[in-house]
C-alpha cells in the first residue's frame, strides 16, 4: 500500500487527478452495477417462487396417487411436459419422483413439512443427475382441505431460468462499467487538464517571474472560485513586491542624494584642511575654527541620517530589535520634554499629562515622541512656546513656528521630503516618517495640521488605558 501511495505521489498532479477521477467513477460503477444484479437477481427468484407457489395449486391428489404409484419406475408412454418436477416425500426419507425426472436429495426442512411441524419449505438443491433446482416443498392437501399426515410434496424447478438471464446482466454490466471507466478515464484527464490549466499559467507566469525578475506580469482573473481567488493573490503579492522594490530604489536614491552632500562638504573641508598643511599655508584661527565647527556639524548630521536610515530598515513591529511591553506613555511624553528643554533652552514648553498606558516598544515609542517634539522646537522661533498635552491617549504638539502650507501636509510623513522652510535646518527628513511608522505600529494615528493662530499642531491617537492592564506577558 505505501508503495502504491509513493508511486501515486511521484505522478505529475494532472495524471493523479485523472487517475483518481477514474478510481472514483469505477468504484461507484462497480457499486451501482453490484447492487443493480443483487437486486435483479432477488426479483429473479422472488418470480421464480411466486411461480412455484401458483403451479403447487395444480398438484391433484390424483397426479400425487399417480406418482405414489409408479414410484421411481420408467412408465412407457410418459411424457412429462414442461413445468416443474413433482417429489412426494414420507416422513421415513423415502421419496418418489415424476416418472423420468432425476430424485432430489431430501433436507430436513422438506421432512419438517412431512412430519406436519412446518407449513414449508424453500431451498435450493442439486438433484442427482447435477442440475441445480430451486425445491418449494408442501403439504399433501385432499379437495375438501384435509391434510394427509405423514406425506409432503415438493415441487422443483431448474435454477437455470434465473441464472442464464443473471449471466447474460452480469457480462452486460461489466461491458458496460469497463467503458464507463474508459470514458471516466478521458473524462478525468480532459478535466485535470482543462481544470489545471490555470495553475498551468499561474507557473509559467512565476517561472517568467524568477527568470527575468519582472514584477509587472499580470495572471488574468476570470470567475470567483478557488484558482481565480489564487491568481488575485498572486497578483497582489507582485504588486506589493513592485511597490516594495520601488520604495526600496526611492529609499537608496534618497538617502544617497541626502549622504551626498554632507559628505561633499566634508570631503571639501578636509580637502582645504589637508592642502593647508602640505603646503605650510595655515588658515587663519578664525577660519580654521569655523572649519572645524562644520565638519563636527556635518558629522553630527550624518550620523543622525545613519542612525535614521537604521531605524527604518527594522522590519515588522517598529524595534522588532526590543520586546512589546505596557508603556506609561505620560513618563515616556516627560522623559522626551527634559530632553526637549535641552535642546530649545530659550523656549517655554509647557505640558499637562494624564495618565495613560499602552503596548508599544518603550525605546522605539521615545524616538518617536523625541522627534516629535525635536520638529517643534526646530521651527519655534526663538523665545516662542510650545504646549503639550496628553489626555485619554490623545498627545497633542503645538508650536507657533511658521506652519505648513496646505499643499505640503499630505508629504509631510514621507521619507526624505522636507518643506520649503526646513531645507536650511539640519535633519535628515526621516524624523516623521519614524514617528507615522512607530505609531502605526502600535495601532494608533497620527496628524499634522496648522493651528489656530499660526504654527503647527501634531495629534498622536494611542489606544490604552488611563490605568495599567493586569500583568500581561511581554511580547517579543
């Protein structure tokens, strides 16, 4: 059997498919034409007894007299016509016959029915000269109903008027089932063929796909069943791996256009640092210290832009690097207002926090939250304010800096854009795409708009509690 299953397997799926269609049809016709002869066959010989108990109704006292009295004895002259084989039968086993007609072995049923302890008998026998005979066994009835004790008579016919015609059904059902299994045969392949064929283009289309790596080709999908559901996937699996191969080239341009220029002008800088001392030229202090100041600054810049492109190549969660645990979100907000403060000491930052706990990765969801609040205090103008406020999951960031033109809202969150305003700021134009992914992730939301009176509000929207959950397992 396990051999037969890994033969099976080893088949190409089309010749499987049409080889089990056609197990299938034939099992089915095999049952179909078993239980058609069993049913034939049991009205056969339910007919073949009817027949027996009508023809029992013609047996005379006379023609059993007749018999009795030329008991197995060769009468000149007889002739038995056609119809069944009369057996008187005794009690004692003794039996006498039709003249000319070959004895049936008694059984014990047909001896029953002579000693009076059963009504009758049926059953099929062999008689002696080797034919086999469907046997209905009597009682000795005189005309006014009277029954003889002692006597019973069997009534006999050959099996052969049942038989021959099952025969004849039985060759007929089997060339039937065989060209119904041919024809399941062809029929199964034309299905596995027709059936596959999809699949078929579907394989090509991801051969063609390995081999030239284009992503564009495109499965037709027709109907709604399994293999067009299956052609739609595929084609959403491309168009994803297309848009994320092109995010994926826009990402290298950018971030090579972005690491272009901080390294031209370092490159610049320690051009002119390096002629200086090779040809004993030395730049005047005042020089030499603006130099310095600016490589330090574009240093600084480039390894903010590294660190950025860092954070965004993580996959899954935002810091699948750290594990997801509850976040009291006001302590997070407080810690990144220290570090604010830092940053923009001529400025008022004021903030008003409600407790509020959610899931979240705690170092990726500060970075956030510092980005934030670093854009703020980046386009506040100098000895401005910025308010903070955290009530029920909402963390709202309003500066009065210049704000963002209506037009540019809708880029403000991708990679590398950055406003007309900002281009002369450092920042490497990552900081709020960080802060869209990192919230994202945590099944929050994220805007930007301009604020009544001039400058920009941010609203975060985090799903939580305003008190901690019960103990919940960290999520890695």
């Amino acid at each position: 059997m396990s051999r037969f299953v890994r033969r099976l397997r080893s088949l190409p799926l089309r010749s499987r498919l049409a080889l089990l269609v056609a197990t299938a049809v034939a099992i089915a016709v095999a049952a179909v034409a078993t239980i058609c002869w069993f049913i034939v066959r049991g009205q056969l010989y339910g007919q073949l007894d009817s027949n027996l108990r009508s023809q029992s109704h013609s047996v005379s006292s006379d023609q059993v007299n007749f018999i009795t009295d030329n008991c197995n004895q060769r009468v000149p002259g007889y002739i038995h016509f056609r119809g069944p084989t009369v057996q008187v039968i005794y009690t004692s086993g003794r039996v006498c016959t039709t003249p000319d007609a070959p004895p049936i072995p008694v059984q014990s049923a047909d001896l029953a029915v002579a000693q009076g302890t059963s009504p009758s008998a049926l059953h099929t026998t062999v008689d002696r000269a080797g034919t086999r005979m469907r046997v209905l066994t009597l009682p000795v009835v005189t005309s006014d109903d009277t029954r003889v004790a002692g006597v019973a008579v069997s009534l006999a016919t050959p099996t052969s008027e049942v038989t021959k015609p099952l025969t004849t059904l039985a060759w007929v059902l089997l060339l039937v089932s065989g060209i119904g299994v041919l024809g399941a045969g062809a029929a199964g392949l034309w299905v596995a063929r027709s059936g596959l064929r999809p699949v078929d283009e579907l394989t090509n289309t991801v051969e063609h796909v390995a081999r030239t790596e284009d992503l564009t080709v495109r499965i037709p999908v027709e109907g709604d069943d399994e293999i067009a559901r299956l052609s739609s996937s595929f084609n959403s699996m491309t168009a994803s791996l297309a848009s994320s191969r092109e995010l994926q080239q826009q990402l290298i341009a950018d971030a090579g256009h972005e690491l272009r220029t901080p390294l031209t002008s370092m490159r610049t800088n320690i051009e002119l640092l390096s002629r200086s001392e090779a040809t004993g030229r030395a730049i005047p202090p005042e020089d030499r210290k603006a130099l310095m100041a600016s490589l330090k600054a574009q240093m600084t810049e480039l390894a903010a832009l590294i660190g950025d492109l860092q954070e965004l190549s993580r996959t899954g969660l935002a810091g699948s690097e750290g594990t997801i645990r509850v976040v009291a979100l006001h302590d997070t907000v407080r810690t990144a207002l220290e570090r604010a403060r830092l940053r923009g000491p001529e400025l008022t930052i004021t903030s008003e926090l409600a407790p509020w706990y959610v899931r979240a990765e705690p170092a990726s969801l500060e970075r956030a939250i510092v980005n934030l609040l670093d854009n703020a205090v980046k386009f506040s103008p100098p000895a401005g304010s910025v308010e903070v406020v955290l009530m029920r999951g909402r963390l709202t960031v309003r500066d009065h800096g210049p704000g963002i033109p209506d037009d540019e809202l809708p880029y403000v969150f991708d990679r590398f854009w950055r406003s007309q305003t900002a281009r002369a700021l450092p920042g490497s134009g990552l900081g709020l795409s960080i802060v869209a992914r990192t919230v994202e992730s945590c099944g929050g939301t994220v805007e930007l708009g301009a604020a009544e009176g001039g400058g920009t509000v941010a609203t975060v929207q985090l799903p939580g509690a305003p008190t901690p959950p019960p103990d919940i397992p960290d999520v890695p």
